[in-house]
C-alpha cells in the first residue's frame, strides 16, 4: 500500500471491518456494557480525514514529448539528402547573383566615370580596367564621381535659380512699365 496516496475503497473497507467489530463486542456483550477502544477509531478518523484531503488536492501531470527523426526510414533519409542538395544549389545561385550585381555596379561606376572626364580613348579605359582590380581605386574613384555629380547637381540649381530671378526681373519689369503706362 502506498504511504503517500491511500486509496478511499481502502480506507471504507477498513471502517467497515471496524463496524463489524463493533457489532460482533455489541452481540457477545449484550448483557454487560460495552467498552470501545476509542484509540483506534480517533486513529482511523484522522488518517480518512487526510487521505480525502490528498484526494481533493490537485494531481499535477507532467507530459513529456519526445521528438525523434529516424534516418532508418527511406523517405526521410531521401528528404534530407534532397534539401541538402538544393540549399547548396541555392547558395551557388545566390553567390553568382552577388557576383553579377557586382559587376553591374561596377559598370555603372565606370560608365559615370567615363561621363565625368567627358572624353574616351581606348588607352583610358584599359587605364581604368586596371584601376578597377584595386579595392582602394575603386573608392577613390567612386569618391571623385560623387563628389563631381554633387557639384554638376549644386551648379544645376544655381543655374534654375538665376533662371527663375530673370524670369521674375523680367516679369516686374514689365509690370513698372504697364504701371507707368497707365
């Protein structure tokens, strides 16, 4: 029997072995009265008061998943074998993608380069070829294509600007006049 947990059919059986007990000293000693041993009912009284109190109480219930993968079975060796193959495909892809915008922007760099000297030759473009193979040319050049395109953008509004004052000059001009006129 369990010490911690007792069981409440253990527990009634017992009281009713107490009970035919009882009954049994009741009959043989009907004529004289009856002495109880009180010890053994208090004893009893106490451990069924806490047995239903462990009873009532709340049981907690640990659950326990356990996740295994089995590599015996064809289909998930297969599945892995599969995903292996294309996660290093796709990683090839990616890294020639990489490669290639690269060399697009390069290009581009080239391309904004050659428009800011505003001429070409066959000599100056292997010259910036060769620049190109340098990771330090390269930011010098994009540095010095950067700033130029900053100025031509500085100097483009300056000249909006200057155009929309004469405009407006020209405009106020003519309203003096058309004053004057009146």
């Amino acid at each position: 029997m369990n010490t911690n947990k007792m069981d409440v059919s253990t527990v009634c059986e017992m009281f009713e072995k107490m009970f035919e007990k009882l009954d049994k000293q009741v009959i043989d000693n009907s004529s004289e009265p009856a002495q109880i041993d009180l010890t053994a009912v208090t004893a009893m009284t106490e451990r069924f008061e806490q047995v239903t109190e462990e009873v009532r109480k709340p049981t907690k219930i640990e659950h326990q998943h356990r996740h295994t993968i089995d590599i015996a079975s064809n289909w998930v060796f297969l599945s892995l074998i599969i995903m292996s193959l294309m996660i290093l495909g796709l990683s090839y892809i990616i890294g020639e993608q990489r490669k290639s915008i690269s060399q697009f922007s390069n290009n581009d760099l080239k391309y904004r380069y050659i428009k800011m000297q505003g001429q070409t030759n066959e000599e100056s473009i292997y010259r910036l070829e060769q620049q190109f193979r340098y990771g330090d040319s390269i930011k010098i050049i994009r540095r010095q294509v950067e700033k130029y395109e900053e100025l031509v953008k500085e100097q483009a509004e300056r000249l909006e600007r200057a155009s929309r004052n004469k405009e407006e000059a020209e405009w106020l001009q003519k309203e003096v006049e058309t004053v004057k006129g009146k």
